[in-house]
C-alpha cells in the first residue's frame, strides 16, 4: 500500500506542476517596418518607383484604389501588442500627393529641385 502511494505521488507530481506552467508566446512582427527615418525621406511629387524604394512594397496595393498604397507594421512580444504602425500614401498619377499615419512623422519636405545636366 505504502509503495502504491509513492508511486501514484511521483506520477502525480509532474502532471500537477504542469498546469501551471504558462506557455510560451513568441515575438511576432509582420508587415512593412515603418520608422520616422524611413518616412522623412518621402518628398511630396516623388514618383511610385522612387516610393517603391525608400520604403519597398506596400503591403496592401488595392486593384479597385490604385492610387493609395498602405503600409501597415505590428509587433507582438509574449502576446501583447506593443506597436501597430499605417501609412496610407497617396497618389495622383505617378506623383506622391499625401501621407497619412497612425504616428507622428515629419510633413513632407519641398519637392527635390530638378537641375539641367551641365557640360564642363
């Protein structure tokens, strides 16, 4: 009997101590990452190639909206939301027109001044 208990306690013992051990939750970060650098460098007037590399490709390009871009970055650590960050870009033809965001970022600079190619 005695040896019964004993045997039913070193049973009993880990499969009661795993109820309360939590699971782990990983770091998840899924989308564009967006930072107040990356968008500085925008310029109003720039054209979707010029976009398309400071800040790569959107990742919500809608077929029905062509001329808005979304950007949208979010990060989990241990299950919590810790960041969510979108930027809707818009524009009229080829040309950046206005940038809308969920955070605080730089208002778009004068357009980059267009110089004539000189010859020496």
């Amino acid at each position: 009997m005695y040896m019964r208990n004993i045997l039913a306690l070193i049973v009993c013992a880990p499969l009661l101590a795993a109820c309360f051990i939590t699971p782990h939750k990983i770091d998840v970060q899924q989308g564009n990452y967006l930072d107040q650098n990356m968008v500085a460098k925008l310029k109003l007037d720039m054209t979707r190639s010029q976009v398309r590399f400071i800040m790569g490709s959107p990742l919500l390009a809608d077929p029905f909206h062509p001329e808005r871009w979304d950007y949208v970055y979010i990060e989990y650590k241990g299950g919590t939301l810790k960041q969510e960050r979108r930027l809707t870009l818009i524009f009229e033809g080829d040309l950046l027109k206005r940038a809308l965001s969920n955070f605080p970022v730089p208002q778009f600079g004068p357009a980059p001044a267009k110089t004539a190619a000189t010859t020496h």
